[in-house]
C-alpha cells in the first residue's frame, strides 16, 4: 500500500495483480470477530491494513483474454479494451469469473459463473465487447462488495474519498473508469503500476536520505497519481446493477460450493503435473552448432548447461574425430550441417539426443541413432513463416500488378506530367485487392496453415484441397474443404503447398489450368514439378490466366523469363 500512496487512517485501495488485495489502512489494530479477514503491520510505524481480497482477478482475466484473443500480442490489454466497447450492465450478462469476497475461515477453490441469456445479444455486432464487460463489471462489483466488508469490520460509517488503484491493472483505463463509477469515488491510478517495487525505492530512498519518512516519500508520489472521476449517470445505473450482482451471487452460493469440490479434483491434477514438469532430472550439457538466437539459447540454458558455437561463425563443420571431440561429455546436440554418423555415435556414450534444425535430419545417420537408442528430433515447417510471407507478397504483387506497373515505369520516354501515359496506366494497369477475394490452397501442411492465418486478415475466403487432412482440421483454421474442381473453379487466386509424390507430379496441368477462373492467378512456392510449365505458358500467353508468380523452377537457376512467359514473377 505504500507504493499505491495509501498510508493515511481511512485511505483504501487495492494492488489489481494476481489477486486483488483490498486494503483499509488504519490507526489500531482491528481483528473481525468472524474471522473473514487478515489483520496486518502497515510498513508505516503505527499504521495497520485490514484486508479482504477480491480473488485471483489478474489469473482469471489472463486466462479468459488468452480463449478469445490467442492471437493478439497483448490479450488482457486488448480484453480490457474491447469491454470498453460495451456499456453498464454488459446487455444483461452477469458474470463472477475471477472474483470472491474474502472468507478466512472457509477458503476455496475460485470458481466462476458468467450468466447470460442468448437473446438479449442475439443481433448485436458487439456480443464479445459485452461478454468482457461483464466480465470486467464483476471484477469491480467485487473490490465493492470487499471494500463494504472491511467497512463494516472496521465500523466505518462513511465513504472513503478516494480509492488508490495500483497493480498490473491499474494499466487499464477501462477498468480504473468502471471501478470509479461501481464505486461512486475518484480513483486515484498510481504513478507506475509497480507499486510493490516503488514501494520498495521509497524505503531506499528514506534509508539514503532522499525522504525524511515515508510518508514524505509516498505523498511525493502520490501528487503524480492521475484521478480518475466516476460519472454520476452511469454511477446510478452500476448501483442498481451491483444489488442484482449480488442477489445472483448469493443464491448461488450453494451450486458454487458444489462446484468446487466437482472441479478439485482435475485442478490437483493440473497442479501436481505441473509441478512435476517444474523439477527437472538433470541438468544436461548442451552444445549448440546451429544458428539460434538469444530467445532460444536463454530457453535451453534455462534446462542445462548450453554452449553456443554457431556454425556460421566457427566456418567450420564437424565430422568424424572432430565431431567426437567436440561431443565429449555432451548429453545434447543441437545440429544443422554437421555429419553425425555412425562412427562417431559408437564413441558418444554420454550421447542423449541429436536435434537436427533442418526439414529433414539428411545430415543425421538415422538408422545408427536408433540402434544406439539416441532419439533424432528435427524441425519439419521450420520456414513455414518464411514461406507463407513470400507467398502473401506474391499475392499482393499479383493483384495490384505491380511488376508490370514497375516495368512500365522503367520505360523510357515518359516524362514528368505525361498525360497520356498516365492515362494508358490507368486503363492497363489498374489492380484489385485480395480483400474478400476467394483463395485456393493446395496442401494444408505448415505452410498452408500459416498463409491462412495471414489471409485472415484480408477477409478473404479460403479455400483448401488436401486429402490427407480432415475436415475439421480445416474448419479448425477458418477455412473451407474443397475438391480439387471446386477449388481451382472458384479461387481468383491458387497457391500450392502439396509434397510431391506420385500422385501430385504434375497435377496442376492443360486440364486443371483449363479450370481455372479466367483472369486467376497461380502462385508456387512448393515444388516445380507440381506444375506442367509448358501448360502454364501456355494459359498466360493465351491470357486465360492473369498471371503467374513461381518460386521453384524444374531447372534453377532458371534462365531469363522471355516473353514466353507473360504476368510472370
């Protein structure tokens, strides 16, 4: 509390972290006769807190953030914001996820219920932007409902003026703005929400002689703090709201309490498995030959002992005696050009595991490993993202028909203010976006999969021909199982994924090319034998295709492309 400027009797506040401590500072010891709440030393000479905490907030809202955004960089923080998309009282959704009002003497485990009827959101565009909001207004009606605990504990008749707000969710403007108005109060948002650790520079900073007491030091802080003011409409609504919050919490107490001990069981589970993976066996010496960066050496530092030796850097590759020598007393070797083979595996006792960081382990002797018992790991997609990226670009490339518009500017003879070629650009050269276009994907493997979530954000429909994925993997990813015809009738635009095998040699034909949408275009970065390229020349100078953009060629380097190959990247 010394860091969130709490240190005066009658101030409260809250630490909005893991759980959300609400704390009554005061000038006695106060102790509930119930036995509900803790009783503690305030670091201020002479001062108590009284607490009573609100639960595990900050695991709950982490939790829920992580379900409905697993993809943006920050889900708690683009939780938070998306409720303040919504209003008061969420359209009608109660939730109590995250919170409690603190009984000492009956702790148990944190359970949640989010009550909602389907009809009251049914046509709203903004469903989720409500679900978080209650999700958020329970959280506060909790700091309330603690809050008023430690009131009456404490014999407290009137309303504190202020509330200090400090901790991981102090961030948030939404939260701090809801809490003031469940409230009715200013609340005063910390200058950092490290308000432990300022907590502990204040202490500091009075030790070395910067602060007389610390009381100095935290009303120093304190005058930094930002207020944030409740709206007095919004205020009345949230008092209304906040007795039927707490009319559905305590008629729900009984199926709470049932539901923790159903839940505990599988929570023990969770916990004990998680401890187990806590506790590492060994730890095991390391050596790295294969490029890595920082944020994979700290993680393999954090399981043993890893020596870094890039390949690149050293210019040198191991095998046969120097690959033995270098192994010494490794248990673990992470590889990417270095020959292990079967000579040096017969004289690697201490050898556990090879780890290959390639698509496949070709530099690895895979049947010695086995025999030998040393369990061969690679990384199969490992330029997925790499691949997926380049394939977006083509496609962006192909639908604004940038390599003719950049030919075009090349030519010579246009000058500055040239009319009439900028007339002929316009007539020729106008593009299309990928926006809500239909896209077909042969092949659903790595790469596949990371280009669809690239596309996502296009709005684009997406298309995918794999007979060696299921449906509802498919489905899973946001996009739709097709058949070949389907797929290739459809797509403004197609990109191979597949593996070669005798099946897919030459698939993408006269015929399938015949399939295709007129004016589609044909991206590859898979392979080049999945392509008949004399039949795709002929379906670009023909123009029956927009448009082609190839990254593998049946013969590379491939040569110059000639105009043989119009629309051709």
């Amino acid at each position: 509390m010394l860091g969130a400027g709490a240190v005066t009797p009658g101030q409260v506040g809250a630490i909005g972290g893991t759980t959300v401590p609400v704390q009554l500072v005061l000038d006695r010891p106060v102790v509930d006769p119930d036995e509900r709440l803790w009783t503690g030393c305030h670091v201020l000479a002479d001062r108590w807190v009284l607490e009573s905490n609100a639960g595990a907030m900050g695991e709950a809202l982490d939790w829920f953030a992580r379900i409905l955004h697993p993809d943006a960089a920050h889900p708690v923080a683009h939780f938070l914001a998306e409720a303040g998309l919504s209003e008061p009282g969420a359209a009608g959704i109660l939730s109590t996820l995250g919170t409690g009002v603190m009984n000492a003497r009956k702790l148990r485990l944190p359970t949640g219920t989010i009550t909602l009827s389907h009809l009251s959101t049914a046509h709203d565009p903004h469903r989720r932007s409500h679900l978080e909001r209650a999700v958020v207004d329970g959280m506060a009606y909790a700091v309330r409902a603690n809050l008023e605990q430690l009131r009456d504990v404490a014999a407290t008749q009137s309303s504190p003026a202020t509330f200090s707000l400090g901790g991981g969710m102090s961030r948030s403007a939404v939260f701090a703005q809801v809490l003031s108005d469940v409230l009715g109060v200013p609340v005063e948002v910390g200058a950092t929400p490290e308000s432990t650790a300022l907590g502990a520079a204040l202490c500091a900073g009075v030790a070395v002689g910067v602060f007389a007491d610390l009381a100095e030091g935290a009303q120093r802080f304190r005058g930094q703090a930002r207020a944030v003011l409740p709206d007095k409409q919004r205020a009345r609504a949230y008092d209304e709201f906040y007795g039927g919050w707490q009319q559905l919490r305590a008629a729900g107490a009984d199926a709470e309490t049932l539901a923790s001990q159903l839940i505990l069981p599988s929570a023990l589970k969770a916990m004990s498995a998680s401890a187990a993976r806590s506790r590492p066996a060994l730890r095991p010496r390391i050596l790295v030959t294969a490029d890595m960066d920082d944020d994979g050496l700290a993680a393999l530092r954090a399981l043993g002992d890893a020596e870094y030796a890039s390949f690149r850097t050293a210019m040198r590759l191991l095998t046969g005696p120097s690959l033995v020598e270098a192994l010494a007393g490794v248990q673990v070797f992470i590889t990417e050009v270095d020959v292990v083979d079967a000579d040096a595996i017969r004289q690697l006792p201490e050898l556990r595991v090879v780890a290959a960081c390639r698509g496949n382990a070709v530099n690895v002797d895979l049947a010695a490993c086995t025999a030998f018992g040393i369990p061969v790991l690679y990384a199969p997609g490992r330029n997925a993202d790499a691949v997926a990226d380049l394939t977006v670009a083509f496609l962006l490339m192909l639908a604004r028909r940038l390599p003719t518009a950049s030919a075009f500017l090349h030519q010579p003879g246009i000058a500055a203010g040239d009319m009439g070629r900028m007339g002929q650009a316009f007539a020729g050269l106008q593009g299309r976006e990928l926006w809500h276009k239909t896209i077909g994907l042969v092949g659903f493997g790595a790469v596949g999969r990371a280009v669809t979530r690239r596309l996502r954000a296009f709005g684009a429909r997406v298309l995918v021909f794999d007979p060696y994925v299921d449906a509802e993997q498919i489905v899973l990813a946001d996009a739709e199982p097709a058949s070949l015809d389907e797929l290739l009738e459809n797509s403004e635009f197609v990109s191979l994924h597949a593996a070669v095998s005798e099946q897919s040699r030459g698939m993408i034909g006269a015929a399938a090319l015949a399939r295709m949408r007129p004016g589609s275009c044909l991206v590859n970065t898979a392979r080049a034998a999945l392509v008949d390229e004399a039949a795709l020349a002929d379906a670009l100078r023909s123009g029956h295709l927009g448009g082609a953009a190839l990254d593998v060629f049946s013969v590379e380097p491939r040569g110059r492309i000639t105009r043989c190959w119009p629309s051709t990247m």
